[in-house]
C-alpha cells in the first residue's frame, strides 16, 4: 500500500510543516506552479516571499504569480493491523525509548504508513513532533530511540550522524557465527523493487565487528551503518541469520505473513546525552524469537 501523490515532485528534505499531523501521518510538501488545483486540499508553506501567510488555506483556481511552497494530507488507504505492538523502555522530556517487535515498521516504508512504530506513538502521546532517530528493519525487533521534541530532536540527531551512538545486536545465525571484525563493500543491487545487498568489491565500505557468545548466537556491533549491513555481511560470511527472507534467497515472503520471525535483536544502544553529558544506555527486553 503506498499514498497517493501528486502530479508534481514532493520534497524530501523540510522545513517543519504549519498543519499538524492527520491520524499521526505527517503532511507532505510540494511546490505549486500556475493554478491551485482542487484536489488535495492544499495549505501555504513558509517562504519569504510567498504573499501567502504560512498554514493559510489556498483556494481552488487561484492564480499563482510565482511558485510556492504548499503542504496536504495525504490519502492513506485503511491498512491491515499488524497484531504485535512496542513496549516502552524509557520516557523523558525529549526522548521515547522502545522495544519494537518484530514486523512492525519503525516509520513508513512505502508500503505501510498507519502501522508503523512512530505513528502509534503519535497516536499515544498525542504529539505530531515525534519521530524515530534511527530506523530499525521491519523484521528485526529491539530499541528504538525516538524524539518527543523539535527544539531539541538535531543535538540528538547529531550524535547518529557523527557516529556517536553505540548499538549492539544478537543474532541466531545457520552455521558457526564468525568471530572478529569484517570490512566490506556493500552494494544495493540495481532494479529490485525490494532491497537485496551483495558483497561484491563495490559499494559503500562498512565494518562490522563479531564475537560468539553461544552455539549459533553471535553478538554484532555494525560501526558503519548501511541497509541490511548485519543480514549481508552474515550471509557472505557463510552464516546467515535463522529467519531471514532475504539473504541467502529472496524467499518473496508475504507483506503480512507474520509466520516466520527474523532472529537479530538490536539488544542496545547507549549514548552521551548532548544536553545532561549522562551516559545513558538502553536495554531491550524482548527475547529472541524460538
């Protein structure tokens, strides 16, 4: 299921939005040219020179001078529930902490948009501001930090991009789980509608570091951080996690089949807090799935 788009190209990086969010989806933002047109309902976006006010309503057939930012709802088809719901492991001012299950999308992927990890919480809270800092796969369970807060949502965000959050996995692999670190090239292959990566000398470089910590139970710290980087560089390594529909074979699991859990737990994740200088470590306490 994916939302409905207009006929002209919606921008990704925004300015914070002056509708608020409809049944916990976040407004979109495009630019408008030539008339206001009747469908969807459209709203002024902030520009310094726009002569519309921000979060003004722009009537159908208006004729625009210039080009202007403009923000709608978009229309999101009913979706099925997905029967597994987080639990909550932290909650401050700023910060909401979970333990996402497993097949619940931490934000929308495309295909999914009402069920997902942060508009629940939207829903919960009654706070539009919340969004989740990192992303967890659909099919890996585990924390999840999401901020409650714009104003102070970038110095956390910061700490993400610079690298300065620490996040440690457990996996249940096929096979003897590797031992030490592994630098690779990662490479999304081109032309699939859903994401497989390969090792194959081209690509982004990643490191990934390993230790053993049972029979066929493996403790990763990935230290880069790359789409499905632990499920690949496992598979290349010749141990390849216990439920995965992707790696060694696309299995083309179904969207809403729930039969076949992947077992890779994001188990931890600690951080120097930019605001309080606490070292703040969070634990999932979510078994790994039998």
């Amino acid at each position: 299921m994916s939302v409905s788009t207009p006929p002209w190209p919606v921008l990704l990086r925004l300015p914070r939005p002056p509708i608020p969010a409809q049944a916990g989806i976040s407004p979109q933002r495009v630019i408008l040219r030539g008339v206001v047109p009747e469908t969807p309902e459209l709203f002024a976006g902030q520009a310094g020179d726009s002569p519309f006010p921000p979060g003004q309503r722009l009537l159908p057939g208006t004729v625009l001078q210039q080009a202007i930012p403009a923000w709608f709802h978009p229309e999101v088809p009913a979706e099925p529930e997905i029967p597994f719901n987080y639990e909550l492991i932290h909650i401050d001012d700023d910060l909401v902490v979970v333990d996402k299950p497993h097949f619940l999308p931490s934000t929308s992927n495309g295909r999914i948009v009402r069920e997902t990890v942060q508009t629940r919480l939207r829903l919960h809270f009654g706070q539009d501001e919340i969004v989740a800092l990192h992303r967890l796969d659909r099919l890996t369970s585990g924390v999840l930090i999401c901020s409650r807060r714009a104003a102070t949502r970038g110095a956390y965000q910061r700490l993400f991009q610079e690298r300065a959050v620490h996040k440690t996995y457990l996996a249940q692999v096929h096979g003897t789980p590797p031992e030490g670190q592994a630098k690779l090239d990662l490479h999304k292959i081109p032309g699939r509608r859903d994401v497989q990566v390969v090792a194959n000398g081209q690509g982004k470089p990643t490191v990934t570091s390993f230790r053993p910590v049972g029979k066929n139970l493996v403790e990763v710290e990935p230290l880069t951080g790359h789409t499905h980087q632990i499920r690949a560089v496992l598979n290349h390594l010749g141990a390849p996690i216990v439920g995965d529909d992707t790696y060694p074979v696309d299995r083309g699991l179904a969207l809403y089949d729930f039969s076949t859990p992947l077992h890779l737990w994001a188990t931890k994740v600690s951080l120097n807090d930019p605001f309080s200088g606490d070292h703040r470590v969070f634990y999932s306490r979510r078994p790994l799935p039998r």
